[in-house]
C-alpha cells in the first residue's frame, strides 16, 4: 500500500484506458500520456494493463507502507525518496516506510505537464467496466472515481516477477521520437469529415500557423487560441461518435482537441483528428506552449504508430535481457 | 532536442481524408480511385464515422441500429456505437487497409432493414426555466416563443432513445418539434448538473452526470441514469422510450 | 548494485545474441571474473570462453564501465551533470549513466567520496572496465 502525504489536484488512477463501455455512453479515460505509462510498466515489471497514478500538479508527496519497486515517467521533476535523488524513467526501490516526494524543479526547466508513478504490482483499485482507469464524469473506476488527495490509502497488487535492478532506465519517447516544426512541437493530424468546409485562410492557418494551448485545457480536451476559423457556411451536424484526438471547432472559430476524458460524442464540426500515436505529445504540451498541426494520411499515421510500439517493443526486449532470471 | 534531428513524418500525398459528399471516402493509396463511399470519414486511427444520407428520422435510426448490429460481429470490430442517424466503428487494431472494411460497411448498410426495438418507457417531471433552465432566455430569443409554449412543444411528443454518448448513460433522442430547435451554445458551458434538460440544434437530451456541454439547458429532473455496478450499467437502451412531464415552468 | 548483474554472461548468450541483432551495435563483448565473451552481428558470432583478460588494476575510487555503450554525464531530460567535479557524493549515488540500446543505465558510485575527475567524455563510446569517473574515497 502506499499513502499520499501530499498531493496536488487532479492526480488520477489510470491505466491504458477502459474500451469497449461506448455503448452506454462511457468514453475511455486512461492516461493521457500512454507511453509514460506503458514504459513506466515495463520499467517495475508490470503486466500492461496495470494502474498508475497520473499527476498533474507537483508537489505529491507518497509514503510506502511495504517494500516497493517504482519509477517515475512521464514529464520530469526532481523526485527524492528519503533524501536520495531519484533518477527520471528509472527503475528504484523503496524500503517499506520510505517517503518520495515529487516536486517542480527549481534547477531545471521541466519537459512536459503530466508525470506518472508506477509501482510494481500497480495501483490495485477494483476493476470497474473492464478497467480501473478513473473517469471523473459519472464517477467511475479509479479511487471511488474521484481525483486523489492527501490521506488517501492506495492498495498495491502483487508484483508480477522480479522487475530489472534500479538504476536501470528508458530513453523516453521525447528523445526518441522527437516531432517538431520550426522549433514547435508538432502533432500529425489526419483531415476529419469537414475539414473541407473551411476557408481557405482558415485552412492555411489552421495547418501553417502555431495554435496556443489555453488555460482551459485538462484531461476533457484542450482549448487552442489562434486564428479563427471560418466555415464556407454555418454547419449543425447530428451528434456522433467521437474519439480522444478529434478536433473540433465550436461556432467561436477556436478549435478543441478532445482528450481521454472527453464525451465519447459531440456534434461541432470537426476539422482533424490528431492521430493516436501523437496524443501523448499533446499531454505533454504545458499550458502557454505553442504546437503545430501537421498533416498525414492513413499510412503515415500507421507508420507513427508503428514508431511508438517499436520504441516499447525495444524496451520490453531490453529490459527482458537484464532481469534477474532464477533458473540462468 | 538534444541534438536529436527532428523529423516530421510529413506526408503530401494529398488531401486523402475522409469527406461528407463529393469526394473520395478513404485514406491512403488502396482507396484512391476506387468506388468512394459518401459518408465515410476517419476520426484519426481510432474509429471510422458511417453517416446515413438525408433527412434525420426514425426509420433511417432503426437501420442504423441494424447496421450496428452487423458489425458488431466482424472479428476486427471492437464496438458499433450508433449515434444519431450515424455509426461509430473502432476496432481493436487498425486495419492496413481501409478499403476493405469501408466496402463491407457500405455494403452491410445497403442490406441493412430496419430493426425495430420495443422497449419501455419512462416519464421524467421537468421543471422548465428558473435556476435550472439558465439558457431559456436563450431559445425564448431564438424561437420567439414564451417559456410556457416552449415546455408544452418540448413536452409534447414520446422521444424515442436513438442512441447512447456523450457521457455516461446519456440518451440522445428523436422527435423533438423543430419549432423549437436552437443552435449549439458558441462557447460550450465548462459545467451543467446532473438532470439538466437541454437542446442542442434540433435535438433534446437529460444530462446524467455534471459536466460540459454545448447545448442550452432550459429545465432539470431528476433520475439516475448511470450505475457501473448494474447489468447493464446504463438505464435506457436504444428503442426506450421517454416523456417528459412539465413540473411547472419558472420565469 | 545499480548495474546489471552479468555474473555468469555465458549462460545468457542467447538473449545477449538477441538483442545485439536489434539493438545497432556491431560487436559486444563482456568480460567477468570468470572469463569473457564477444559477440559479433552479422559476422558469425563468436562465443568462446576465453581465459580471463587482463584485469583492471584495483583502484576503490575508479568507477569502471560495466558493459559496452555510451557514457552519459547528465540525464537526458536534464542540462546539470550527475557528478560534477568538487561534488560530494553517496556510495549508490548515479555519476553517470550508460545509453544501451533503449536503456539508460546508472552508474554508480562504489564509495562516499568526493568527485575529482569525469574521466570519459561525454557521449563516447565505452566499454567493460573503460574508466569513467574518478572518485576521491572518503576516509
């Protein structure tokens, strides 16, 4: 088990996300940053499908009350367990009683917006609709389907085997993958059913021009600031199924990426889809930061996902050359 | 990034997208210059969008649930969500190529009759405007009709439950009067509360949980829609129906 | 111990083979007490045990590679170094880190001590026993 001490708002339960619950309106949560979570899996030797805890507001201070192996990915901060540093995307291990503490660096310019604490065994809180991801809207899964904080109890499942020793650690997708246009973070985005119902300038814009990531931005979607953006003519569409990554763009002309928490369906127009395999980058993106939009087709949007699962299949393969095996 | 060269994976091969009409359906090259499906479009790597031609209505919904029904069997379809008048497909994988599960769908939804559901039906009291109708003011100023004549339409007709989104147990439904119909909010409203009874262009709903929304809320009930714990975890399924009875109305 | 433990290399070979062919590097070669090994991709592997190579002199404060790879001063994700020269640091404290394929291993310090010298450069290319970082021992 392990206890928070301290922590900010908006630390979640998650996991790879709840699929297959659309039917009655339940959309897939899930971490917002999915490779954070899968490497950080890897990392304490976890089945894929195990829970983490999503944190978007240092500083989170945990307590284990057992013997632990964890690690902490996702965006960088200073992490401190009893006073010793505690490396990024690094596989450590926690004496029972230990105390670690994440914080927002004061040496450093952090990388990134979400960090994710992965234990060994996971985050073991019921299995609700196929996953224990937590979906704040309607309350489901995670920690009683609410935000953690300060006090709460978070139970551990039983270690999977011997994770790899500590000290061992991922180069994290950011440096492998990197993605940027003219210094900009880029997002690879496949055109949507209206995108052709766009002014030309609003198109030029829309894919020439940098878009700002507003305060309004969680894990519902994220609010952009730009130019505005024109339809030919006014559009009502009936509501339909949507997914994390679309875009849509509301009557205002400023467009919203949805994101893990969003409604499962909407009826705005939508101009693109930012395709699967960049979502994290998106997660990852602070509010203020400037991205871009770059356009690809159905084989360069597989070609991407093809890159993320290669970088966590190198990993998977790596880290299984250096773990500890009884019968060697 | 740390001397890392950044490589965009930057493809012009061209506007290969989806489309509402007048344009090739499908992405990527064993689409291009074959039979286009009008109404297929991609939302990214996830799913694909199946939108029926014309107007909105009963009988096109009932085909859509049949349709949705169809796919739902194909091994490569991990879920058929109807929405209105519209189909979402994702898989557990995306496919290589897309022709091939666009054709059948095209196809399936050519064969597809119309499948009647008969399910039950619920009555919800509405009390319209005041606190909880913030946005009456809203279709007052758009229709041009009283509060009072506003609840009356809306309360009027038996809706039928075409589809389930938005959020947990939400219902999407049919039938509304158009004479009440008013456009999206321009700016989505960041929370409304469980139970509010809003219209978004010409469809009505109940929210079954806080949260944001983009439509006009012009009443709250109050029913529980949603419970993970039950089988089936949502209230009302597609082919219930519901009635809404005017509580009072509140100016 | 931060770093993998390679007691018995021989008997991993055929993951070591393995992962040699997808990780990008042409040669591996490892050596522990109780002989060495050297792999080849492409080439055909070759295997053998050999008699143990020369040892590194024992020297406490010295912190040694523990395998092939490219020696990192400072975290990736990071400007500020591990171990700077000056600084004190813990026994298990990270000085420096070993890029590996998709993996960044720490490399650690043997002994309390005080950093005098970041021996390797930054970025290059080390290997088993190849000195990294020299370490006045504490007292």
């Amino acid at each position: 088990m392990i206890r928070l001490l301290a922590c900010g708002a908006l630390a979640t339960v998650q996991d790879r996300g709840r699929l297959g619950a659309l039917r009655w309106g339940v959309g897939v949560a899930g971490a917002m940053d999915a490779p954070a979570l899968a490497g950080g899996n890897l990392l304490v030797g976890n089945p894929d499908d195990a829970a983490g805890i999503e944190i978007q507001v240092l500083p989170l201070e945990a307590r284990f009350e057992s013997e632990a192996v964890f690690a902490v990915t996702g965006a960088d901060c200073t992490a401190v367990l009893d006073g010793v540093p505690v490396l990024p995307w690094t596989v450590a291990r926690a004496r029972a009683g230990a105390t670690l503490r994440l914080d927002r660096p004061a040496a450093f310019r952090p990388w990134g917006a979400r960090t994710y604490l992965c234990v060994a065994g996971g985050i073991d809180v019921p299995v609700v609709l196929g996953s224990r991801a937590t979906q704040l809207r309607g309350a489901i899964g995670g920690l009683e389907g609410r935000s953690l904080q300060a006090g709460d109890a978070l139970p551990l499942g039983r270690p999977a085997g011997d994770p790899p020793p500590p000290g061992t650690g991922l180069v994290p997708p950011v440096l492998a993958l990197p993605l940027a246009v003219g210094g900009v973070p880029a997002l690879r985005v496949l055109p949507a059913a209206e995108h052709d119902r766009y002014t030309t300038d609003s198109l030029a814009a829309f894919w020439g021009e940098p878009w700002r990531v507003t305060p309004q931005s969680d894990r519902y979607g994220f609010r952009l600031a730009g130019s505005t953006l024109v339809p030919l003519a006014p559009m009502e569409l009936r509501s339909h199924g949507i997914v994390p990554g679309v875009i849509q763009v509301p009557h205002g002309g400023q467009p919203i990426i949805q994101m893990c928490d969003a409604q499962p369906s909407g009826g705005y127009p939508k101009i693109g889809t930012v395709i699967e395999a960049d979502l994290w980058r998106l997660a990852q993106a602070p509010i203020g930061a400037r991205i871009r939009f770059v356009e690809t087709d159905w084989d360069g949007a597989l070609a991407a996902r093809d890159a993320i699962d290669g970088w966590l299949e190198a990993a998977r393969r790596d880290l299984s050359c250096l773990r500890p095996r009884s019968a060697a | 990034m740390n001397g890392l060269n950044p490589n965009p994976r930057h493809t012009w091969a061209g506007p290969l997208h989806g489309a509402v009409s007048d344009r090739p359906a499908i992405a990527g090259p064993d689409a291009a210059a074959k039979r286009p499906h009008d109404g297929i479009s991609l939302l990214g790597t996830t799913a694909l969008l199946f939108e029926a031609p014309g107007e909105t209505g009963l009988e096109v919904q009932r085909r859509i649930w049949s349709l949705a029904r169809e796919a739902e069997t194909w091994p490569e379809v991990r879920e058929a969500v109807p929405g209105v008048n519209n189909l979402l497909v994702t898989w557990r994988e995306p496919p290589r190529r897309l022709a091939p599960l666009a054709d059948r769908l095209a196809a399936a939804w050519e064969a597809a009759p119309p499948l009647a559901l008969e399910g039950r039906t619920v009555e919800l009291p509405v009390v319209y405007g005041g606190e909880g109708g913030p946005h009456m003011a809203d279709v007052v100023a758009h229709t041009g009709l009283s509060p009072e004549e506003i609840a009356e339409i809306h309360a009027a007709p038996l809706y039928p439950v075409y589809a389930l989104g938005s959020h947990p147990g939400y219902c999407y439904l049919g039938g509304m009067d158009p004479r009440i119909a008013t456009p999206r909010r321009k700016v989505p409203v960041l929370r409304i509360p469980g139970g509010a009874v809003s219209i978004g262009g010409s469809q009505t709903g109940v929210s079954a949980s806080p949260g944001p929304s983009g439509w006009n809320t012009i009443g709250s009930t109050e029913m529980s829609f949603f419970d993970a714990a039950r089988t089936p975890p949502a209230l009302l399924q597609p082919g219930d129906s519901l009635r809404f009875r005017i509580a009072g109305v509140v100016r | 111990m931060t770093s993998p433990r390679t007691t018995s290399p021989l008997t991993r070979i055929p993951d070591l083979a393995a992962w040699l062919a997808a990780s990008g590097l042409a040669e591996l070669e490892l050596r522990g007490p109780d002989g060495q090994v050297r792999l080849v991709r492409g080439g055909q592997a070759v295997a053998a045990p050999a008699a143990p190579g020369p040892r590194p002199k024992p020297a406490p404060g010295l912190v040694r590679s523990p395998g092939v790879g490219h020696f990192l001063t400072a975290h990736p994700l990071r400007a500020e170094p591990l171990a700077a020269p000056g600084e004190r640091v813990a026994a298990g404290q990270p000085v420096g880190l070993l890029r590996v394929g998709s993996l960044l291993l720490a490399v650690t310090a043997p002994c309390a001590g005080t950093v005098i010298r970041v021996v390797a450069p930054e970025g290059a290319l080390v290997g088993y026993g190849d000195p990294l970082v020299d370490i006045r021992p504490e007292a």
